[in-house]
C-alpha cells in the first residue's frame, strides 16, 4: 500500500505514530497545545488501534498515564505541546523511575532557530527531567528524505524498548516542529510505500529466553560477528559457531572480535569482506536477504553502505539496552547475552550455493593478500597487522589502537588459531588514553602487545609515567607515519593548505629520545624480519617500543590500490 502526503510534520508525525501502533502502543494521553498540533492530529489518525485520551492539565495527564501503565504493564504515550506544558509531567516521571512503570513522553517544541531568542512558549526543554528517564533524545528536525525516515522509525523502536528494558521507567523524546503545523498542504509530495517501509517491525518480549527467528531454509543469511570485548571470548566463538553451522550461513568476522582468533571452531569464516564488497559484481552476487548482527556494527564503511544499499531485515544480538543500529535499518532487537545465542530455536539447514559462493571467494581474496604480504619487504603499514596476526605467542593480549591500525586490522588480520583477546576503545572512537589503557589491561596480565600509530601514542606519552608501579609487560608496535594517516583517507587530503598542517599534523618527534626521557626501552625496525623475532617470545617486565618507520603518503597510495586489486578473482 502506497500513501501520498502533501505535508511534512504529518509525514513525519504519521511515522512516528505508524511505528508504535505496530510495537503495540494502545493508549496515547494528549494535552492540547499548539506545537504539538502534527502529533495529535497522527495519534487522532491511529483511531481506534490506539486509544487517544485528552486531558487538559498536564500533571493530573502524566499521574493518569502512569495509572493506565500501571495497569496495563505497557507503555503508555504523554504527549504535550512546548514551554512549560512538559515540566508540569516531572513528578509523574520521578514516579515512573521509582516504580518501574513504563511511559514515553513526546514533548513538542520549537526548532533551533526560534531557541534563545524571546521567542514565545519557549524554554530549554533537553533533558529537561534530569536522570531520571531510562533514556532521552531530541529528534532531529522533519526532514523530507527516506534515510532520515529510517532514523525516525528506529529511533523509536529504540525509545520503545527503552522504556522497558532493562527496568520499566520514563523515556523523554524532544520534538521540534517548523510550520505550519496544522495538516495544510506546505509543497510536500511524498508517497511511502507503507508495507515496505514498516516491514520487519514486531512487538517482542524483551525478557527473552528462547526467542524463534523467523528464517526459512531457502533464505539466504549472513552472520556478521561485530566488535567485541569478552571475558569469556571461546565460549562466545563456540556460539556463533554453533548458530552459522546450524544455519548453514558464512560469517563476517570484524577483526576486532576474537572469532578470527578461534578459526578452528567455525569453518565458514570470511576475515575479507572488506575487499570483498569493493567488488561490485561480488557485492550484488552475495546480496543477503537476512543479516543477523552478534555485537556492534563492524568499523568496515564498505560493510555499513552495503547494508544500506541492499536494506535487508537484520536481528541484532546484544544484551544491552543501547540502540546498536547506527545504520537506522528494517531492525530488530533481541535482547540476549551474546553466548546465549544457542537458546535461539533454529533448524538445522543444509550447505547451500549461498555459502558455497562466499567460502569459495574468501579463499581466493584471502590467498591474493597472503602472496602479496610473503613477497613484499617494503615496511609499509598494513603488513605489520598481517605479520603479527600469526607472530604473536598465543593468547597474548593485544590493544588495538584507533584511525588506521583498527582498519589495518579488519583489512588484514589473518584468521588463525592462537586464541588471542582483541581490546580497543571504540565506545567513542578517540585516540585519548591509548597507551594508558593498554597499561592498565597489561597490569598483572601476561606479556602484552599495543599496535598504535604515532599520533595517538603522542597524545598519551605522560602514560609512561605509570612505569614505576607497572607489573608485568608491554610492548608496543609503534607504526611512525609521521601524523594522522587516517585523515589521507578522506576528501580533506586533497586541499593544501590547510592538510598537512592542521589535518595531519605531523609532530616530526625522534622517538629514542622520548622513550629515553621515560627510561623506556625503544627499536628501531629495520626489517619485518626484526619483528618477527622481537614477537616471538616477549620479555617478562617493563616497557618497550618497536618503532616502524613508513611513508604516509606512499601507503595511502598502495591502499587505494591495492584494496580493491584484491578483490579481482
């Protein structure tokens, strides 16, 4: 079924009501108000599916909602319109946090431009119940633009979940509105394809002990296996072993999950998807009609757009209460511990083409790189992850530092069986505290390994102040471009001045001599075959620094290159 709408808050107001009739919203509180005006006129809309009961003060709304809840045991919508409409719900929200009782309250407001300027029935309403909401967020202003209506849709699948899980309580979404609000054609015509668009969406228990996935044999799937931080990373491995062998479905293994570290456990590994999906012809071929996502999204941008592009239903795995879905697709959450994966009633399918045609291109990529690295001297970045993915003693603890080592690392890290523990700081991406961290997870530990590049080792060297109460041992695999080789990647590269002084910064710093004001040991890399033998049995105490030298403009060249030359079967 296809709708045509001719005006964009209704647009975006039936979205957002369309998708929570479809979680199973029955009951939504309406306080008159004139920003809020989309809203109401969406819920009215929704009749009789989902109730809509207006009460004019906002206190007594909010206890009222709270009741229903109480009640019912599901979330109830508040809604109310900008200024001080929505402060009048606070003790309602205190209540809900306390007792556990769900509520999702949509607050109307007035978009950014019309903020901080006298502008009438206006005050900061962000976070405007403090701590107290499960979760809170400002919606981004009606956008006319399907990307932005996925972001919509997931957004409060998202704040529906929230408001249950782990515990019940309030979930706050701020709403700005331009003009008009009333339902009056503005220029829009936009037709959406209704079934389409909100396909995938399912009302799911979120205590889940069993939970069946609605998957045939015919249906081709894929596993992607995302970054993860485990105390228990076999059992995790022998898991999703377990699902892709059931399954009969190939699994994309982030170089940050220490599935690529346990290959003897799961045959249908693919470590190359990276230079895989460069490929257009091979993109198209292994288009997949379900993803099921263990963890957080892979750093992989050619993986992330090729979900976009092919917007195939995904399940995402992970037990917390954090929306995993930066890419705002048809996505639905289960909310399970990533070993519990066996709980999952699934069949068991036989080995399909699907597979067959992903394990057979995995070899022939993966044997491309494997030639290339054994023939090549030259000290060029990308090796050293490929080297030390099958040099390190086994179950060593490895720190993997942000920009371009992470993503050296997914290009290139070599499955294998040496069992080691990938760690890393991606909640937020930076490069602050890198060495500080790798200390702290060395301290105690047995003899552990940093791969970082210059900047961000730079950004943290007073981290060589914890020597003197470090026990145990650490060396780091320093790769010395001489600034920040990430940003050769993006578009900015081309534009000098202001590149490589504000964009690169390279800080032409001799390490020896930093590493000597610390009383830190430091190597110069002359050869991969140095490497190799600093690797192969680490010492026991202190600190060291393995220093490679590499050209930053020549490695940005070869990855251009190379990683889509790799690709070519």
């Amino acid at each position: 079924m296809q709708v045509t709408f001719n005006n964009l808050n209704q647009l975006w107001s039936y979205v957002l009501t369309e998708t929570l009739k479809r979680l199973g919203l029955k009951c939504a509180v309406i306080c008159p108000g004139s920003r809020s005006t989309p809203l109401t006129v969406a819920f009215v809309q929704q009749i009789p599916h989902i109730e809509a009961i207006p009460i004019l003060d906002e206190r007594s709304a909010a206890f009222f909602a709270l009741g229903r809840a109480k009640a019912t045991g599901k979330p109830v919508v508040l809604v109310c319109t900008s200024g001080t409409a929505g402060a009048n719900f606070y003790p309602a929200v205190i209540e809900a946090r306390e007792s556990r009782v769900p509520l999702l309250i949509l607050t109307a407001d007035r978009p950014a431009e019309l903020r901080d300027c006298h502008s009438g029935q206006t005050i900061d309403q962000v976070k405007l119940y403090g701590n107290y909401p499960n979760w809170q967020t400002e919606l981004a202003t009606p956008s006319l633009d399907m990307g932005m209506l996925g972001y919509l849709r997931q957004t409060i699948i998202h704040a529906w979940e929230r408001c249950q899980f782990p515990n019940s309580g309030a979930v706050h979404l701020n709403i700005p509105f331009r003009d008009p609000l009333a339902p009056i054609p503005d220029g829009t015509n936009f037709t959406l394809d209704v079934e389409d668009f909100f396909s995938g969406i399912v009302s799911t228990s979120l205590s889940i002990t069993n939970y069946e996935l609605p998957i045939t044999d015919d249906q081709k799937g894929i596993i992607v296996a995302g970054v993860a931080q485990l105390q228990d990373p076999e059992k995790y491995c022998r898991a999703i072993a377990h699902l892709s062998q059931s399954l009969q479905w190939p699994v994309l293994a982030e170089g940050l999950s220490p599935v690529r570290n346990y290959a003897d456990l799961n045959p249908y590994i693919i470590s190359t998807y990276d230079i895989i999906l460069r490929n257009q012809q091979l993109a198209q071929e292994l288009t997949p009609e379900i993803v099921i996502q263990i963890g957080e999204m892979p750093t992989s941008k050619e993986l992330r757009n090729w979900l976009i592009t092919n917007n195939s239903q995904r399940f995402v795995i992970d037990n917390c209460d954090q929306n995993l879905d930066p890419l705002h697709g048809k996505t639905t959450h289960l909310r399970m511990s990533l070993t519990g994966i066996s709980n999952l009633e699934i069949g068991n399918f036989g080995e399909s083409e699907y597979l067959q045609k992903w394990c057979a291109v995995e070899k022939q990529i993966r044997k491309n790189i494997d030639n290339y690295f054994h023939q090549i001297d030259e000290l060029i970045e990308s090796k050293a992850a490929w080297l030390i993915s099958q040099t390190l003693p086994p179950a060593t603890p490895l720190f993997i530092a942000n920009s371009m080592p992470v993503r050296d690392v997914e290009f290139f890290w070599k499955p294998n069986n040496l069992r080691i523990n990938p760690y890393f700081n991606r909640g937020a991406n930076g490069i602050d505290g890198t060495l500080s961290t790798a200390l702290g997870i060395a301290h105690h530990q047995q003899s552990s390994v940093m791969l970082t590049g210059d900047l961000a080792l730079l950004h943290d060297t007073n981290g060589f102040l914890i020597r003197n109460k470090f026990i145990g041992h650490l060396t780091i695999i320093l790769i010395n471009n001489n600034g920040g080789g990430i940003f050769e990647m993006l578009p900015i590269a081309k534009f000098n001045p202001p590149f490589e002084e504000f964009f690169a910064t390279p800080q032409d710093i001799d390490f020896s001599q930093l590493c000597a004001t610390y009383n830190v040991e430091h190597e110069l890399i002359n050869s991969w075959e140095e490497l190799q033998d600093n690797l192969k049995q680490l010492p026991k105490t202190g600190i060291r620094v393995l220093e490679i030298r590499t050209n930053r403009k020549r490695d940005v060249i070869w990855r251009k290159e190379n990683l889509v030359k790799f690709g070519n079967l």
